[in-house]
C-alpha cells in the first residue's frame, strides 16, 4: 500500500475521530445545559412557594391584627361608656353621636387597613408568579440551547465524515 493512501486514511480517521470528539463535546454541554434550566426552574418555583408562604402568612397577620384592633376598639368603647354613666351623661344625643362616630371611624380604618394588607398579599402573589414565569422562562431558553447544541453536534459530526471522504486516496497504476 502507498504510504499517500496510508497517509489519506489517517487523515480520513482523524477527521472522524474530531468529528466524533466534537459531537460528543456538545452533546455533554447540551446535558449541562438542561440540567442548570432544569436547576434554575426549580430554584424559581421554591422563591414562588416560599413568596406563596409569605402571602398566607400576611393574610392570617392581618387578621390578627383586625382581631386585636376590634378588642381594643370595643374595650375602649366600653370605657367611653363607663366615663358617661360615671358622669350621669345619658347615652342619646351627643353621647350617642359620640360613640356612633367613633365606631364608623374604626370600620372605615379597619377597611383601610384591610386593603392595605391585601394589597400587599396581591403584591407578593405577583411576585411568586413571577418567579414561576421566570423559571418558566429559564427552562425554555435553556431547552431551546440545548436543541441548537445537539444540533451542532450533528452537523460536527456530519461535517467530519463528509470532510473524511472527500480526502483522496492515493492509486496505484
């Protein structure tokens, strides 16, 4: 055998063997790929459940607090009360309106203070989704590149066997 048909079938080896190398190299970084999507989709749905926790815990916070408020707001109506009979003023007229307004100032704060504390659970429920979206939207990406690298490892390895028969044999006459 010539030693230029040797030398075109080490070349045509060697070629494919890179070829294979290549494709094999993007393959292992598609893997590695997914796998941090994968990772990073995870990590975003435990800061959803985790902001998720958070929201429950504001609303059952809040309804504590509305608890408390109530308490307080009756003990001090009692107290108002007790300081009218203790002064002999009849609770009707401006006792009355007295009492009356400062029960429809407690219910207008406690709104306030339920919409503000539900604001706030809604804000941090759009954060948790969010968070879902994003890992939604890392997983995707990271899938989309590793398809374009196991595509790249086709064509690699493709590219070399078609590179590897193009190099000429040497003939003998």
């Amino acid at each position: 055998m010539p030693i230029k048909a040797i030398l075109a079938g080490l070349a045509a080896a060697t070629t494919v063997v890179s070829g294979v190398m290549a494709a094999r190299s993007y393959k292992q970084a598609a893997a590695t790929e997914q796998a941090v999507g994968q990772t990073n989709q995870q990590l975003a749905e435990r800061d959803a459940k985790i902001k998720d926790q958070q929201a429950r815990e504001l609303a059952r916070l809040s309804d504590l607090q509305a608890l408390d408020d109530e308490q307080d707001f009756e003990q001090l109506q009692a107290q108002t009360e007790l300081a009218f009979a203790n002064n002999n003023i009849m609770l009707s007229g401006t006792a009355a309106h007295i009492l009356a307004f400062n029960a429809s100032e407690f219910e207008e704060q406690q709104a306030r203070n339920d919409l503000a504390a539900r604001t706030q659970e809604d804000a941090v429920r759009e954060q948790a989704v969010q968070d879902r979206m994003r890992g939604q939207l890392e997983l995707t990406i990271s899938q989309q590149r590793a398809s374009s690298l196991r595509t790249q490892a086709g064509t690699a390895l493709l590219g070399s066997v078609t590179r590897a028969a193009s190099i000429p044999f040497g003939r003998s006459s």
